[in-house]
C-alpha cells in the first residue's frame, strides 16, 4: 500500500492539472504552455508518444514600422559609413497602417523548418504583443514548393477546437488541434528532410498590434491588405510582399516518441542568427541539429528561442525587437517548449555594452549591467531551469573586441571614439571575460560549450579578437564585418565544438554506459 501512495498522489495532481487545461482549453480554446508537453500524451500505433518542439521563434514585440534609413557608402569618410543596410523589405506596402490598426484582412505565409518530422502536428500562434482580440478565419499547413508556392495536394486544413476561425485574446497565445498531414509517410521519410512548412493565415479584420520576431533570416510572404483569405492557394501569385520576420506564428510541435530530446538554442543574435547566410539555415543550432540527427536519427529536435538585441537582465528599451530580457522571457519562450530536456544559453554581450557609445540612453546603463549583476542575472535562470528538470549548459561568449584597421572601414586614429558597434571595444572585453570565467567554472552550469575557444583568433598579433576568417558577413550589411557576429564559417565551426553527447537520448546513453 504504501509504495502505490507516490503513485496515486501523482496521478491525483496530474488528474487535476489535465482537468483544469482541458477546462480552459473548451471554454477559451487557450492551453497553457505549461502544460503543451504534460496533457497531450497519446498512446499511439508504435508506443507512446508525447507533443515535442520541432521549431519554435521568440516573440519580441509589437511591430512598429519605421521608414528605411538612407544607405550610405560602406567607406564614406565619416562615422555615418557604419549605417547597416536593412535586410527586411520596406513593409509600407503590405501593412500601410502598421503602427495602427495593424494587418487588414490579408493572408500571411510563414516559412519555417522543421527540425523534427512526423505525420501530427500542431501550431502556436500568439498575440502576447496586441492591443485587441486578433482571429484568423483559416489557416493551412503545407510543404512549400519554392518561393510562396506550395507543393501541390500537401495543404492541409488547421482547426482550433473543430473550427476554422480563432480569436486569440490580448496577451494570449493558442494552440491548434492536432493535424494529420497525410503526405508525411514517417519521420525519416528521405523525401521531405530538411524541406519547409508553409503555415498560412487569413487575417479577419483588422489585427491591431503585431506581435512579430523581427530577426527570422528567412523569407516568408505576405498578400495585399484587404485581399483575404488564400490558405488554400497553391500558387504564390497573390503573395506579392515578403518579409524577413515572422510574424504572430510563435511554435510548431510534433508528436514524437517520449524519449526524444528537446534542445533549445537560447540567447542573443549570435543564436538567432545575425550575420548567417539569409534563408540558408546555418546558425549554429542548424549544425547542431545536423550532427545530432545524424548520430541519432528522429530522437532529438532543436529550436531556436534566440532573439537579436536580447540581454539576460533588465533594463530593456520598452518594445525593442530584442524583446524582454531573458530573465523575464524564460517562462514564456524556454520552459513552454513541448518535451524540453536541455538548453544551450549563449548571452550577456548585449548587456555589457549597454551604456556604452553614442547610442546610449537611460535605460542603458553600464553600472546596472554589470558582469556581477549579469551573473546573477545566469544564476536566477539555471535555477529556474533545474527546477523543472532541464539541464543547461553555458555557452562562453565570443570576442567583440574590433580592431583599428582603416582599410575596413575602423580607424581609430582618425575616430578614436568610433566602434562598430557598442558591444566593442576594451571595457566590454574586460567584463567579457569575467563572464566567461563564471561560465566555464565548474558547477555553475551543468556543462560548457566553449564557443569563445572556438572563434577565437590562436594569432597573438589579434589581441583576443575573433578569428580573421570568420568575420567577413555571410549576409549583407554596409560594413564588411562588424567584430561581433560569425559568419557561416564560424557558425559552422561553433555547431562543430559542441559535445554532442550529453544530448544523446537515454537509450543511446544508457548503451555508452554497458
């Protein structure tokens, strides 16, 4: 009797939370993130399986369109010569009424990837930035063709409690129902790894503000405003916008069996992915991903839950794209990921190099963002982390220092208070290595990934700075390089450092150890 008492106190909880998110589930069609992994276990055809996170993005904000900025030569002779160019297109076209009234019944189309495929899914979209109820009255899943087509006879219809139409309150996010996509035969099908999904939305009305990711590195597509609803176009030729964001879709799970591993990538733009090759898919995560699948085949998915701009502790500018800072977020982006088990957490040169240069403003503080305030700020979340269970790793930070090199557009001779960025520069590469000191200490983290060693330039004549040949931008800017982001040869390098097998699922660990 007594060894059943766990059992039955256990079940009793579970019984009551599955009751309470089936609750809200029927009347607001609202399910918790807490409970994305907990309550939609299934026994399925092969043995159980459980909702796992095949791809996720982190909302940051309400969109606010800003004209594009004049671009000037990459070497004009003056500072203004660091103005960046702006990958994303001008959006005064699709949403002419962005900072109002928002979208205006038009369909978007989301093109994500996958890291994880199966023939049941289900997605999440949020409106945790609106300022109004925001309803869709259709949305499809489909796999794209190329561009914003999609492949012929693979749109699938997406319900949200066995209707087509949803309206997600104010500061909500809503999961669909689970859909059946015919056309996947199995997870290892060879014919859709890598492939994207199409996930399209018509817009009813108007969508106030747009809870967006600004930072997707990938293009998806938009149509006119007023134009309606065309989920269930094939064809791409009312799509006539594209964007370099994502917008209002927030997360896309799997059913998987209950061994699989879920890793998420989380941090600032070196994990979201700025710099990388644009629609090319080769942030770090990706050859992570890559190395994982191939040493473990369909037990392990990796998402990405990085925001550009993102700082572990607060201030934060007040509805910046880089979003609330990790501190505050983690509930939200990191622990309401289906089946988590492990976070790789790369952060921390964003708040050192707030307060610093021409940009600073109150809410930038380089007292406040100190290197001891910022570890505390690390602690406060692997505490959280290991309460639930998840095994965190410290990844430590790559170099920012930046060099006087004329040529490339740094002359410190000429403007000795000039920097690429406010992330460069000796002060911040001070406090960069205090963090990277606490980072790489044992037991403060549950293991290191040591991304600095693998960037770092061996040449002493670079004075700590990154490796030559990882800074040349893999994706346009009107600087050659900025001394912060890798380029798709670093990223590749830092997807290659990291030990893969601490992610190995419990059968591939428990076989290591006989």
């Amino acid at each position: 009797m007594t060894t059943n008492a766990p059992f039955k106190a256990s079940s009793r909880r579970y019984f009551l939370k599955s009751a309470a998110a089936a609750f809200l589930a029927l009347t607001l069609g609202i399910i918790p993130a807490a409970f994305a992994d907990k309550d939609d276990d299934h026994d399925r055809d092969h043995g159980r399986q459980k909702w796992v996170a095949t791809w996720a993005t982190s909302p940051a904000a309400y969109f606010v369109y800003v004209a594009p900025l004049p671009q000037n030569q990459a070497l004009a002779p003056a500072p203004t010569r660091f103005t960046t160019a702006n990958i994303q297109p001008d959006l005064a076209f699709p949403f002419p009424n962005a900072n109002t009234t928002g979208a205006n019944k038009q369909t978007i189309r989301s093109i994500v990837k996958p890291d994880l495929w199966g023939d049941t899914m289900r997605v999440r979209f949020s409106n945790v930035f609106g300022n109004q109820p925001l309803t869709f009255d259709s949305t499809t899943i489909g796999l794209q063709d190329y561009t914003g087509n999609v492949v012929h006879g693979t749109l699938t219809p997406v319900t949200f409690r066995g209707t087509n139409s949803v309206t997600i309150p104010v500061g909500q996010e809503m999961w669909s129902d689970a859909v059946h996509l015919s056309w996947v035969k199995h997870a290892d099908d060879p014919l859709i790894q890598g492939r994207n999904l199409a996930i399209s939305y018509s817009i009813q009305g108007d969508s106030g503000h747009m809870t967006y990711h600004s930072g997707a590195n990938t293009t998806s597509y938009i149509t006119p405003p007023g134009s309606g609803d065309h989920t269930q176009d094939a064809d791409g030729f009312f799509y006539e916008y594209t964007t370099s964001s994502w917008f209002f879709l927030a997360a896309a799970d799997v059913l998987a069996p209950t061994d699989t591993v879920v890793v998420c990538a989380f941090g600032d733009s070196i994990t979201d992915g700025t710099h990388t090759t644009f629609n090319g898919n080769d942030r770090w995560s990706n050859v992570l991903s890559r190395r994982l699948h191939n040493a473990y085949g369909n037990k392990v998915s990796v998402v990405n839950e990085a925001i550009g701009g993102n700082r572990v502790i607060n201030p934060v500018v007040a509805n910046a794209a880089s979003g609330s800072a990790a501190v505050d977020r983690l509930d939200r982006d990191v622990l309401g990921l289906s089946g988590l088990t492990h976070v790789i957490w790369l952060e921390g040169i964003n708040d050192l190099g707030a307060g610093y240069g021409a940009a600073a403003n109150p809410v930038e503080d380089p007292v406040i963002h100190s290197p001891s305030n910022i570890i505390a700020g690390y602690r406060d979340v692997v505490s959280r982390l290991r309460a639930r269970g998840i095994k965190v790793y410290g990844a430590t930070v790559v170099s920012a220092l930046g060099l006087n090199n004329p040529a490339q557009g740094w002359n410190l001779t000429a403007f000795p208070t000039f920097l690429a960025t406010v992330d460069n520069g000796p002060v911040v590469e001070a406090n960069r290595l205090i963090l990277n000191q606490f980072i790489r200490t044992p037991g403060n983290f549950d293991g290191v990934v040591d991304f600095d060693a693998a960037t770092a330039d061996p040449d002493p004549a670079a004075l700590g700075n990154m490796n030559a040949k990882y800074l040349p931008n893999s994706q346009f800017t009107q600087l050659p390089w900025d001394y912060l982001h890798p380029n798709h040869a670093g990223y590749n390098a830092m997807g290659l450092a990291i030990d893969i097998a601490p992610f190995a699922p419990a059968r591939n660990q428990s076989h290591r150890q006989h």
